[in-house]
C-alpha cells in the first residue's frame, strides 16, 4: 500500500493512476523527437544503375552479332541501317559500361 503523492489517498501496488484524483503515480520516460531517420539507399541505387547499364551492353552486343555478320545469317547491307548501326554500336557498348561502372563507383564510394 502507498499514498497519492498529489491528494494523499490510499492507493495500491500496480496502480499507475490515482483513483481519486487522477494524478500520475508512475513517471513515464519522455520521448525525444530525433527528426527523420536517414535511410541510406545506396546500394540498391547502385544496383539498379549497374543492371540498367549491363542491359545496354547487352542489347550493344546483340547489334554487333546480329548486324555485324559474326553469326551464321546474312549481312544487313541497307544503307540506312548500317549509319544507324556505326552510331548505335559504340554508344550502347561505350555508355552502358560507362553506366556500369558508375554504378560499381556508387556502390563503393557512395
């Protein structure tokens, strides 16, 4: 058995509250606001970066094959598209493992 410390009635153990006043017989600990807690999204930005710049590779790599005649196919002779192909070719290769690499530089030094 205890007392209130606010109106000096009986109160019992376990009681968190006085029954006759209302008062506060257990202190709560306070709750301090840090502000937001900053997530770091990094490696998954990185990831995302570096599959995004492997699929370029990819589809470089397809263009060489399938336009350039490494494989067992004809050769697309049309004009037209071999401009496009001496454009596209070293932009999907060069830019996508640029891409890549940004990525792998995200990851370590991001």
């Amino acid at each position: 058995m205890g007392t209130c410390p606010y109106c000096g009635s009986v109160t019992y153990p376990g009681d968190v509250q006085c029954r006759k006043c209302d008062g506060a017989l257990v202190s709560r600990p306070a709750t301090l606001y840090t502000g937001p807690k900053k997530v770091s999204r990094t490696p998954q930005v990185a990831q995302d970066i570096r599959r995004q710049g492997l699929a370029v590779v990819i589809i470089g790599l397809l263009l060489k094959v399938y336009w350039g005649g490494c494989g067992p196919w004809p050769v697309v002779n049309d004009p037209t598209l071999l401009a496009v192909r001496k454009f596209a070719e070293p932009l999907l290769l060069c830019g996508g493992t640029m891409a890549y690499l940004t990525g792998w530089f995200v990851r370590i030094f991001g």
